[in-house]
C-alpha cells in the first residue's frame, strides 16, 4: 500500500475513534441527565406519598380539617415534619379539585395556566419543576363501589342547609335551644355530634329521601352536618373542596449541579481524547516520516556504494590512463627535439605536449577529489603556510603584477599539513585565475575566540553570482574558461573532513571572500 494512503487510512481511523468517543460522552451526558430527571420525580413522589400518608391519618369519614392540613403543607416545604427531614428541594405544594383550582396551597404562588403543564403533567424551568400528579390523591372506590372522595373542609361558617332548612347555617354549635331550654347537641370539626337531643335532628330511621328521590344514606359516611345537606349543595361542595389532584414545584439546583459536573467530566474525558487522537496522529506521522527516511537512508546507501564502486572504478582509469599519456608525451618531446625535425612536425609536437599536459592536469585533480580524506591532524602556523603556498605561486602573481598580502593575527591551529596547503592552494589558485593585472588578494587569518579562528582569502576580481555561490561547490561547476571545475570541490572535501564550514561571499565593492571557519586554535 502506498504511504500516503496508508497515512489517510490511519488519520480516518483515528477521526471515527475521536468521532465515537465524543458520541458516546453526548449519549452518556444525555442518559445522566435523563436519570437524574427521573430521580427527580421519584423524590417528587415520595414527598406525595408522604403527603398521602398525612392526608390518611388526618381524614375523619371523607373530610380533612383545613387548620390541621395546613400545617403539614407548610412543613412539607421548608422540609421538615415530625422531626424527619423529607426534602429541601420542595419550593411549593397545592392540593386541587377537578376543575384544577387549589384548594389548599403552601410555598410560592404556582402558574397552572401553563399549556404544556397541562399536556405534559410537567414543566421544566431554569431553576425549578412542576410536577403534576405525581401519586393519585382522588377518589378511591370502596368495597360495595361507591366513590369515596376526600373533602376538605372549608374555613368555618361557610356550610348552608338548603335541604331542610334554608336560612339555617350550620356552625360548630346549633344556636336553637332544646326541649330543656339549653342549646342543641353541637358537632366538632371533624363532623362529630355531641350527644344531646336535637328537636330537628334525623329520625332514628334516617332522613327522609331528597327531591330525586334517592335517599341520603346512599351517600358515604359523612359527619353530621354535611348529611345535612342537600344534594345540590353537596355536589357543589364535592366539585369545590373534594381532593382531586396534587401540584408539586421541585427545585431543579442540585440537578442542574450534577448535570454541570458530568458536563465537565465529559469535557475532560473528550478534552483527554482530543489529545490521544493528536497525539497519535502525531506520533504515527513522526513514524511514517521516520520509515520514509530510513527507506531514502537505504535507498542512499546503496546509491553511495555505488558510487565508490564507480569512483575508485574511475579513479583506477584514470591511473592508469596517465601512463600512456606520459609515454605520448615522451615520444612528442622527443620529436620536437630531434634536429631534423621538420618545423611543421616540431610544431604538431609541442601542440601534442600542450594538451598532453592539459589531459594530465584533469587526470591528476580527479584523483585528488576521488581520493579518501584522512586527517592526521598536526600544530601547524597558518601565516607560515599561506607564506609558503604565496611563493610556489610567484611566477603566476608576479606575471599578471598582482598584490598579494599575508595578514591577520598569528597562531597556531590543528589542521592536515598536506590538505591545508592542497587547500590554500587551489584558493589562491583560483584567486589568481579570477583577478585581472594588477589586481589583490589577500589571505587574513582571525582569532574569532581562544578555540576558534578563521581564515579569508580575498580577491577584487569580477565575483561569483548570488545564484552560484552554494553552486560553487558542486563537482564540475566552473566559471572560468579554462577550469576544470574540481578545485573547489577538493577545497570542500578537506574542509568538511576536519571538520570545518567553507562559504563564497561577496567582497565589497567587488570581487569574492571565500570563508573557512571554525578553525581550532592550538594551545
């Protein structure tokens, strides 16, 4: 498989991986969320549970006294009844008949206009939720099927008889005075008579039938009074008071709490794989990038056997090739020198020896650039050297007058004494081949510190092109007529073998400075 599609199927892989874990973060958010609703209204209903259970121990046949449910709705909400903690979220309750009207009420005021409270049985605020029903609080069915509803009470002074008296109200004590004189029996909160005998008071054998003809008995078991009523009435009063529904507004900050916590952690687990996925991104295109290279390194090695094997295979040739060379140069020589030698012949001659010459010089300076540098590195003064390079070149210099100076500091470096004069040579060389009559070089050696130094050879000739200094270098690559372009090529070979960095600059106003640094001063 190519590499750059195994890259692409990889980084896919890696995006679906990062892809899945933050789908199932979402979803696992979403299911935290949708379990802490849920324990929400668990704990809605078992505050109405608890409410149930109050509503049963206060019920005396059918009815609950307001004074003694209002206290238990207002301990529901601040959280506390009977020494037992029920809940802090709970921020208000209301207890409704059939038409949705609260009947009682603790808390803070409740909306039960809201549409989807009303579809729903429930609505979600920023801070608080209203549950409606959450256990049935209605009517229950007895065991002879007759409908059994809670009624509660309202406040005193608010029942009428319009069944067999109508301008009678009935109260906690009947005002009308008995056969002794005294008040009739009067009934408690909770519907009790008290005993005594009252002249209005239902036959033994019950009340007489209402005007639909069904008999009161066939209502449930109620106290006294509310036996009393007319069925009008008392339907009225079922409609009104009877207990049909139940409103609970639950705080939501603990949830909302615990849902910005999971939050985080889901960000951090997502945050965590984010980094994972770069980081194996990365990793994985360091190890493509890693192969890659190790795959040119192999590829560049044989590439480099090769091509000793063509050099010394050159190199050998080219050995060899000087002998013959230096035979046809004998033989010309030789020629040219005999007496009788017809001038024209002499002349062919002395041509034969000039490219003879010309043919060995190439010959020699590719053996010098495909020769091994080893370095046996010695104390050697670069002054003296350059000193002893500049006279082996006094007949070219003083030939085109040229001005050539020795200057700069005096010390010592360790160098190759062979390959540092080989390489002061072939710039010096080069120098003078460059500069025209009457033109200067100069050869500068500096202390750049008490290790390093670096020496300069400098020329106010034409210069070599921006585009041509790091080309310079290369094998072959001439500006010159007459060049064999593999001078500076050996200058850079011994300069990288010790160790050393060769640059071509620009020499103002003109000509070129070619820079070897790093030079190690000797103690």
């Amino acid at each position: 498989m190519d590499l750059s599609r195994r890259n692409l199927l990889v980084y896919g892989l890696l995006i679906c991986v990062w892809i899945l874990v933050a789908g199932w973060q979402v979803e696992e958010h979403q299911r935290f969320k949708n379990t802490a609703k849920t324990d929400l209204r668990n704990r809605s209903k078992d505050i109405a549970n608890t409410l149930s259970a109050f509503i049963r121990g206060l019920r005396f046949r059918g009815t609950v006294p307001p004074e003694r449910l209002e206290p238990v709705l207002n301990e529901l909400v601040n959280g506390r009844t009977n020494e037992l903690v029920i809940s802090s979220e709970l921020l208000s309750i209301a207890l409704l008949n059939a038409a949705g009207e609260p009947i009682a009420q603790s808390g803070r005021p409740l909306d039960l206009a809201q549409k989807e409270l009303v579809q729903s049985g429930e609505r979600w605020g920023l801070h608080s939720v209203t549950l409606v029903n959450p256990v049935d609080l209605g009517a229950s069915v007895t065991s002879e099927g007759v409908t059994n509803p809670t009624i509660v009470l309202p406040p005193r002074g608010e029942f009428t008889n319009s069944g067999r008296d109508p301008g009678r109200s009935f109260s906690r004590r009947d005002p009308r005075p008995d056969e002794t004189g005294q008040p009739s029996g009067a009934t408690n909160l909770a519907g009790d008579p008290r005993p005594g005998p009252r002249p209005d008071g239902p036959p033994p054998d019950g009340p007489p039938p209402d005007r639909d003809g069904r008999h009161p008995d066939s209502r449930p078991r109620l106290p006294f009074f509310l036996r009393n009523m007319a069925e009008k009435d008392y339907q009225s009063l079922i409609e009104k008071r009877a207990l049909h529904g139940l409103v609970l507004t639950m705080s939501t900050d603990s949830f909302q709490a615990a849902c910005t916590r999971d939050l985080w952690l889901r960000a951090i687990i997502g945050a965590l794989a984010t980094v994972l996925v770069a980081g194996s991104g990365m990793v994985w295109r360091n190890l493509a990038k890693v192969s890659d290279l190790q795959i040119r390194l192999v590829r560049a090695s044989e590439l480099n056997t090769h091509l000793k094997e063509m050099n010394l295979a050159a190199a050998g040739l080219a050995h060899e090739t000087r002998n013959p060379l230096n035979i046809i140069r004998g033989l010309a020589q030789m020629i040219s020198k005999q007496p009788d030698t017809n001038p024209e012949v002499a002349k062919k001659s002395r041509e034969i020896l000039d490219e003879t010459d010309k043919v060995a010089s190439q010959l020699n300076e590719f053996i010098n650039y495909s020769r091994p540098r080893e370095v046996r590195r010695s104390v050697l003064a670069v002054q003296t050297v350059a000193t002893e390079i500049a006279r082996a070149l006094n007949y070219d210099v003083e030939e085109k007058k040229i001005l050539l100076q020795i200057k700069g500091d005096v010390f010592n470096i360790e160098a190759d004494e062979q390959l540092l004069r080989q390489a002061l040579f072939n710039l010096l060389l080069n120098a003078v081949q460059a500069v025209g009559a009457n033109g200067e070089i100069q050869v500068v050696a500096e202390k750049r510190s008490t290790t390093e130094a670096q020496l300069e050879v400098r020329d106010n000739g034409p210069g070599v092109p921006a585009e041509s200094r790091n080309e310079i270098f290369k094998p072959y690559f001439t500006t010159q007529k007459t060049g064999t372009g593999l001078g500076l090529a050996v200058v850079q070979q011994i300069v990288l073998a010790h160790g050393w960095e060769i640059q071509c600059l620009a020499n103002e106003p003109k000509g070129a400075v070619f820079r070897i640094t790093h030079l190690k001063v000797a103690a």
